[in-house]
C-alpha cells in the first residue's frame, strides 16, 4: 500500500558504540523545513515500524488531523543479545548507548530537521527494556527528553534506584502500559519474571510525582498484539492536538 509520508535512512558513525548506526526517519505527507516539528524517538525501531505500524499511524493521525506535526526516528539493534547489552539497566553497552542518544542522536537530528530543540518537543518511546531505556534517560535528562511512551517497561531494583533518587520530575511526561497478563514474562537470558507486580510498584511511586501521567492496565500479555493496540492511544495522548 502508499505511504503518504516518507522514509528515509541516515547513519551516525558512533564513537560512543564503535559501530555504525541507522535511523530510519519517517516525515508526514506535507513535511516542509519551515514548520517545526515533535521527534517521536523509537528504540526497537524496526519493530515500531513493523509490528507498531508506525508509518501508517502517522499517515492517519496526520490526515485526520489529530496529531500535531510528528516526526517519528527508528533506531533498531543488531540481535536480541545486543539489545540486552544497550537496553537493560545493567547491559554492558548501556552508558554508551545513552551517550549515543544524548550526544550524537539529539545533535545530529537538531541539525537535520526542523524540531523544536528542546526536551518538551523529543519522546522516547520503547517497548519491554527499550521501555526501560526510555525511561532511564529521560528521567536523568529531562532537559533532553521530555516525553516518555513505555509498553510494558522491564522494572527491577536498579531501574526503581534510579527512579526514586531523580530529584525533578515536573517537566517529564509519561505514558505507561502494562499487560494483566504479564505475570510470567520469558526474558531474553531466559529467566521468567513478573512484569505486572514491579509494574504497579512503580506507578504507585510516579503517582505521586509532580508530572504528567498517564498509565492503563492492558488486557494483554508481552507481545506486540498488545502494543500495537494501544501504540494509537499513546500517540494521540503525547503528540494530540488540544
């Protein structure tokens, strides 16, 4: 089928990852340098593409006109194992991952296409531990990354450390699902663990922060059957016109 918008490829040599790293980049039907635009930033970006259906929401919410103008950016990882070592809190790529973002991303984007270059006009958006990515980043660099969209975000003590020790949340705003059916998740190191129960520890905790939230109980489990039904929701709550 037509896209009304297009894609297109770009690749940053990362100094940070040693490797070279693609962003798929996806603008809407009437794209022009003279407006400004949101930066939807989507770790597993293959699969938001694929499984999300990205594209075709964007070519819907643009058309109806439901959505402010959104440019949404891909960034896939190679196999599941390096997705472990970039996305998971304790991943051994995890610090460089986020310099990735943070330093050649967000530069090269600014100077690419028309955003709004600052943290309330960049979302990152993940699923499962790029959810977790998300939210780590974004929590220590709200300046940076103001918005969050995490499905079903992987939650273990370390990722609560780090959420419980930000000292300002009063810029950030997110968007959080989890699955009811998510109480025994296969991870990628094999292991089954409970998504559900550190899931509603953690809302408890952000409920009573001073930010924006949004949080629903999906009936689903830890697929991207799941997601993909709410990722419309997710977009409409963060980028929706008033």
């Amino acid at each position: 089928m037509g896209r009304d918008g297009s894609m297109k490829e770009y690749t940053i040599e990362s100094q940070y990852l040693q490797e070279t790293m693609t962003l798929r980049v996806y603008t809407p039907k009437n794209f022009s340098p003279l407006y400004k635009y949101h930066f939807c930033i989507m770790q597993d970006g293959n699969d938001y593409y694929s499984m999300g259906r990205a594209a075709t929401l964007s070519d819907k919410l643009h058309k109806e006109e439901k959505i402010e103008n959104t440019i949404f950016i891909g960034i896939h990882y190679n196999d599941k194992y390096d997705r472990q070592d970039k996305y998971h809190p304790d991943g051994k790529k995890q610090g460089e991952y986020v310099n990735f973002l943070i330093r050649e991303v967000v530069p090269f984007l600014d100077e690419e296409l028309p955003g709004y270059c600052m943290g309330r006009g960049r979302t990152l958006v993940g699923d499962s531990l790029a959810g977790t990515l998300a939210l780590m980043t974004a929590v220590k660099f709200p300046n940076i990354f103001g918005n969050v969209i995490m499905q079903s975000p992987y939650v273990d003590e370390h990722v609560k450390e780090v959420v419980q020790s930000t000292k300002d949340f009063s810029s950030l705003t997110i968007y959080h699902t989890i699955g009811l059916e998510e109480t025994d998740v296969e991870t990628t190191e094999g292991a089954r663990k409970n998504f559900l129960a550190p899931n509603r520890e953690l809302r408890e905790f952000l409920n009573r922060q001073p930010l924006a939230y949004t949080y629903h109980e999906l009936d689903g489990d830890h697929t991207w059957g799941t997601w993909q039904k709410d990722f419309e929701r997710a977009l409409l709550k963060m980028f929706g016109k008033e």
